[in-house]
C-alpha cells in the first residue's frame, strides 16, 4: 500500500466533505464495523438471538456468548446514537476462564484491522514551526497529546463557534445541515492543543491563512504494541499502580524548554494509557475493580465526562471503555457502599460459561490445539477421537446447574439444541428463566462450572502422563482422571466438588454410549453404520401404515439427503426389539413413540435435509444394543467374541475390527485396544 502523505486541514476537510473519510466517534466506529458485518437470526435456548458474523471471522475467533455479544451490540449502538450508553463503560463480570479478556483483546484486533481500511482510517494533527513563537525552545513541532482529529480542530477553527460555522461555509462550501451533523460530535480541543492554537492565533494576528500553514494531518500510528487506538490497562498492585498510568504526569524534559509555566503541554499525557486511545480508540481495563480506590475514583470521571483532568486542566477524549471483573472482586466491590456512584455508571453484562456441548466441541479444540502434539521422547503423539467429546460434555455438564423439571442429560442435549425425548426447549427455557432470577448471580444459568483454563489444566495433566507418553496417544477416557484430580486440587467450595465429581460420573455414561456407536461402526465396517440403522428404523416407522405397502412389506420413498427414490424392507422384528429396548411394552406407549419421532421427522427435515436423529441417544442406545447383542457367527454376543480371543473366528473379527478403526475411524493402535478393552468391561454401564 502506498504511504499516505501529510496533507494541510483543508485538504483533509475535503476529504470528508466527499466522503473520502470519515469524521466518527469510537462508538460509531465500532458500530459501523459490527452492523456492516453479515447478521443471522439463531434460535438460543429456546429464545431468538443475533449472531453478529465479525464475531466469528478467523481461526480463532468467539464462541457461543450470544447474549453477551447482543448485550455489547446494542451498549455501542445506544452510545453511537446519543443515548445515555455513551456515558458509561461497559463492564463484563463473571468466573475465571469464560472467555471475558478473549473477546475484548478479539474485539480491539477486529478493531484495529477495520482501522487499516483506507476509508475509515484516523487521522490527527500536528503544529509546525513552534521554534519561531519564542516560548517552546529547541521544540519544533507538537503533536496533538490526545490523537485528536482534524475535524475536532476545524470544529474549533475559531474563537467563537459562530465564528467557526461561518467560516466552514465560506472557505469549504459546507451547508448549514452538514455543518449541525459535524457539531454532534464537537468537542473542544484539549488543554495544550487549545493553548497552542490560541498562541498561533496572536503570532499571526488572527490570519486564519497564515495559522492554517502550521498544521499538519498525519494519520494515527495502529500498532497494537504502542498501545495507539485500542490500550490496554491490567490491574497492578497497590504498590506499583498510580493514576499517571491512566493519565499522565508533569514533563522535565519539556520544562527544560518551555519558558511558560502556565502551559498544560508540560504534561505529557502520552505517558498514561488514555491519551493513546483518545482518538476514538478501545481502552480496556483488565479486572478493574481490582484497582486501588482513588485510580477507580480516576475512571469514575473518565467514564462520566469523557475527559483527562490533570491540575485544572482538561483534555476531551473520545474513547469506548471496556472492562472485566471477576464475581468475587466485584462483590466485594459492591459491598462497599461508597463506591456506589461507579458501579452506577458501568453498564454491567454478566458473562456464563459456554452450555453448549456442540460449541464446547470447537472450544474444546482451542485448548487441544492445531499444532501435532509430541511426547516427551518427541515422537508423535495421537489424539483420541473420542477426546474432544468427553472432556466438552463433562466441562458443559459441570456448568450446568440441577433442576427438578430436567435430569443433567436432558439440560444437556435442550442446551444444545438437540431432542430430550418428551422434554421441550420451552421446558429449558423455563428453568432457565428461574436460575435467573436468583439475586445471587453466581447462582445463575451456567455462571459457575469448570471453565476453559480448567480444561486446559486437565489437557496438560492428559499430556505429562506416564499412559500418555508410553502409548503415544491422548486417551479419551483418561480425560476424566484428569478432570477428577482437577476437581480435588482446584475447587475450594466441598458442595460445588461432589457436584462437578458426579457431572464427571454422568459424562462416563455418556461416553459409554459414544463408544457402543463407534463399536458397532467397527463391526460393520463402516464410519456411519448406525447413522444408517437410525435412519432405517425411521423410515420403517414412517413407512409402515402407508397405503403403497405391498405383502412383500417393501416401501419405496425419495430420500430427503439425495432427492433420490429408494427402496426399503420394513422389518418389523427389528423395530419391535429397538422398541422393547427403550422399555416400550405397550403398544399404546409404541404409538406414542412413534407420533413424536414422525413430527420431530416432519419439523426437523424440512428444515435440515442431513438431519441425522443421533442427538436422540435413546433411540441410538436402542438401535446399538439391538445390532450388537445379537449373536455373531455363533460366538455369542460382540462382547464376549473380543474378550475371549482364544478361537481363531473370534481373532479374526478383533482384527478386522481394529483394522476398520485404524483405517476408517482414525484411531491409533493404543486407542483402538484401550477402547475395545474398555467395550468388554462393565464399566459405567448406565
């Protein structure tokens, strides 16, 4: 890209006139750059929600948050059109390790490449030829402290704002309309720039084209490590942290050439992280309330007037303030009365963990990494794949809290959007509405729970063990020891352990089942065997009462993956032992059954052609136990013929099996034999 060359305030005027570039606030700015994005409606727990598409741009880029998201989305567009956001900061509060400090550090990157786009990048301004005014010694040019835009000095051309508008008409050919929508966002210039401006006023006796002559436009610098734009402040300690991190303090160098006393520019206000970001930037304050009182008391004033007040003087900033907290800071906080007032002007989203198990899958990737993992010997290391689902059901189960309307594995698959047998998505929706209604927040729908640094925490105990490094392969069901030692070393609350060391118990189970429909594919020797016998009990109960049904019980209907017409036998011995399977003895309780499977058919189908019914884990269990409890060549069930491998018949299925897994269904030599030993144990068993 070319370099973009200084230009004078009139060129740069015209330039906005034509809409070359663009005069915004940060709330603008930020708006602009989400709502430009593509929008989806998405159905969230029952409940219609936004999906913002810049939020899920990259490769590593925001899960699931969709009410936080919908909470900062509209905070930003409130503030961009005046409302009473744009006196406030936005603060998310809520448990270590949901993802808080993830999306505002995505947010402000979002931020920073929206900026490099030749239209909308920022500009400021700088004063040339300070030498000759006698008073700043060696100085020669100063630079606005505040990144302040051209436009913010245009809007303070001169000593009156009449003045001012009438000179915008004359010199730049602005109409009355364009010139009231530019004062929406005046501001006056800060302290120094003000003075400075006023200085070269007098030196060339108030000749507008002689004081124009000592501008210059510059764009702003974007680099994330300057801090220019999009800043970031942690919280230090008592000791170390001060209010001149924030705002500045008193310059020796400049004194050293600045003859006047009374001239705010011997404040370098560079020196503090918001004068960085004053030109419509991020700033970021990581755990605010963990900061001294008085450098609070600092933001209270930042957050409420939007301006840099040091010794009397002010400086006018233009910036969007985020921050995050954890609960326990913020309570504490809140328990200090006094500090009421700050809480007050912070716009406050609680942030729950990811309850998704779908979306926890991708997340769950994220700790796992891209990148091939090694052992300590720095040979390959395999992932199991089954790894990613235990460690995202047992995490999601720990995040969900225990309801009398629904059992664990019910809030679980509602979660996720997946069918609870009878239970409905207004049934989650509901107990979902009376969490939320607990004054005590950490009570509140999926607040508390394991979160993603527990996860990697137990990943890490995964890959440092002696299993691990010796079959060069992540295990999956090892994930759960990992999780359980996690439990014990990290969670301080007893009632919170037993609860997170039972969710654990409960994904067992549930990887129990997964394991059943990966054996069954084994067998079968292929990757979607089950999915097939799912679909093929479907379409049997679907096709059984039709019309067309002839004595050779063949039914022909078009496929709604394919479009394709096809044949199928209705055999009713196999839909009558998956029934009696899931308990159905009666046939009333069949037709039941039957009714709910057919309209989940119609609702599901029209809308997703691939939809496939394995969220439906009875149904799968059923199918699975009805396939493979049957008897296989005589050797008893697929159990028995791989624990006793004595006969030659049952070596060979053992080894056809591990053969399929190794070349189908991409396990490794340690996982295949570790997940079949585990099929012929009693483990778990629900």
């Amino acid at each position: 890209m070319a370099a973009i060359k200084k230009c004078v305030l009139e060129q740069h005027i015209e330039k906005v006139k034509t809409g070359d570039r663009v005069f915004e606030n940060a709330f603008q700015g930020v708006a602009r750059m989400i709502l430009e994005s593509p929008i989806e409606k998405v159905v969230v727990n029952g409940k219609t929600t936004y999906d913002f598409g810049i939020f899920r741009q990259g490769s590593k880029h925001v899960i699931g948050m969709y009410d936080e998201i919908n909470s900062f989305v509209s905070y930003v567009k409130d503030a961009a059109e005046s409302g009473s956001s744009a006196e406030m900061a936005y603060v998310l509060v809520g448990e270590p390790g949901n993802g808080k400090t993830f999306f505002v550090e995505f947010l402000c990157n979002c931020y920073r490449e929206f900026l490099v786009k030749e239209n909308n990048r920022k500009f400021t301004f700088r004063f040339t030829g300070m030498d000759k005014l006698g008073t700043y010694g060696k100085i020669k040019t100063i630079e606005s402290q505040t990144y302040e835009d051209p436009m913010i000095l245009a809007l303070n051309l001169m000593e009156t704002t009449d003045e001012t508008k009438e000179q915008l008409g004359r010199i730049f050919g602005f109409k009355d309309d364009e010139i009231e929508k530019m004062y929406k966002n005046y501001r006056p210039l800060g302290a120094c720039s003000g003075y400075i401006w006023n200085e070269i006023r007098e030196f060339y006796d108030g000749k507008l084209e002689e004081m124009l002559k000592c501008v210059e436009v510059i764009p702003v610098p974007i680099t994330d490590s300057m801090g220019t734009l999009t800043g970031k402040y942690p919280a230090k300690d008592k000791m170390t942290s001060s209010a001149v991190d924030l705002l500045g303090e008193e310059s020796i160098q400049r004194l050293l050439h600045i003859s006047d006393t009374n001239n705010p520019y011997r404040f370098d206000l560079r020196r503090g992280a918001l004068a960085r970001v004053g030109g419509g930037g991020i700033h970021f304050s990581d755990e605010i309330y963990k900061n001294k009182k008085d450098l609070v008391q600092v933001y209270l004033g930042v957050i409420q007037n939007r301006t840099i007040e040091i010794d009397g003087f002010k400086w006018p900033i233009d910036t969007l303030i985020i921050a995050t907290s954890n609960n326990s800071e913020f309570n504490r906080f809140l328990s200090e009365k006094e500090e009421a007032p700050i809480v007050d002007r912070c716009r406050i989203c609680y942030v729950s963990h990811n309850t998704n198990y779908r979306l926890q899958n991708q997340l769950t990737k994220y700790v796992i990494g891209s990148e091939a993992r090694t052992t300590l010997s720095r040979e390959v290391l395999h992932i199991d794949p089954n790894l990613n689902y235990a460690a995202s059901v047992a995490v999601v189960l720990s995040r969900l809290p225990r309801s009398e309307k629904l059992t664990p594995i019910e809030t679980l698959k509602l979660a996720a959007g997946e069918v609870a047998g009878e239970k409905s998505i207004k049934t989650l929706a509901e107990v979902i509405d009376s969490f939320n209604q607990d004054p005590v927040i950490i009570n509140r729908f999926g607040q508390k729970g394991l979160g993603q640094r527990n996860l990697g925490r137990a990943v890490q105990l995964l890959i440092e063990s002696s299993e691990t490094n010796e079959g060069k392969c992540m295990f999956a069901y090892d994930i759960f020891k990992s999780l359980e030692r996690v439990v014990l070393d990290y969670v301080t609350d007893p009632n919170d352990r037993k609860k997170y060391l039972e969710d654990i118990k409960i994904a067992k189970g549930l990887y129990r089942e997964s394991v059943m429909t990966e054996m069954f594919n084994a067998y079968m020797d292929e990757p979607y065997a089950i999915r097939k016998d799912v679909m093929n009990y479907v379409n049997m109960i679907i096709g059984v009462d039709a019309e067309n049904l002839g004595a050779d019980k063949m039914w022909k209907y078009k496929d709604p993956q394919s479009g394709e017409l096809k044949a199928l036998k209705i055999d009713e011995r196999f839909v009558n032992s998956v029934e009696e399977r899931m308990g159905l003895k009666t046939k009333e309780q069949r037709d039941t059954f039957r009714t709910s499977i057919r309209k989940i058919y119609g609702q599901k189908i029209s809308l997703d052609p691939n939809y496939d019914f394995m969220d439906n884990l009875e149904l799968v269990k059923a199918v699975t136990d009805v396939r493979l409890k049957s008897d296989i060549a005589g050797a008893g069930s697929l159990v028995g013929a791989l624990a006793n491998r004595t006969n030659e018949e049952n070596q060979k299925l053992y080894d056809r099996m591990i053969h399929t897994m190794l070349n189908k269904l991409n396990y490794c030599t340690t996982c295949a034999q570790k997940t079949i030993e585990y099929f012929c144990t009693q483990d778990d068993e629900s």
